[in-house]
C-alpha cells in the first residue's frame, strides 16, 4: 500500500516512530467507531491524512533559500 508517508521529506530514522504514531490514532479511530471489520485501510488513511495535517512539519527554510 502506498502512503503519503512515502511523499513526504522524512528522516529513515524517524520514519517508523511516525508510522506508530499514525498506527496509535488510526486504531483509537477504530475503537471510538465501535471496532468494526474490514475497514483498516480507511482509518489509517484518516488517521495519516489527520497526522500529516496536525504533526507533520517539513523544513521549510530550505525553500526559502
């Protein structure tokens, strides 16, 4: 599965810690939807979309070189 994690400018080092991150709210998402089946893909496609609105802050200076 392609994720916009793998779009995105992070360090391979810190990749994982954002990928758990993603993972612990995609399944808090889950359990406040009462913890149906078949529907992982879209909560941690909510939950990434939410991660990279919130959390996610690339380096901008570069840019403004």
């Amino acid at each position: 599965m392609t994720t916009t994690l793998d779009c995105l400018e992070i360090p391979p080092d810190k990749l994982q810690l954002c990928k758990d991150d993603i993972s612990r709210m995609a399944y808090f998402k889950w359990l406040e939807a009462g913890c149906p089946s078949g529907r992982d893909v879209d909560f941690w496609i909510d939950a990434e979309r939410e991660w990279v609105e919130f959390k996610y802050v690339p380096d901008r200076s570069a840019a403004s070189e």
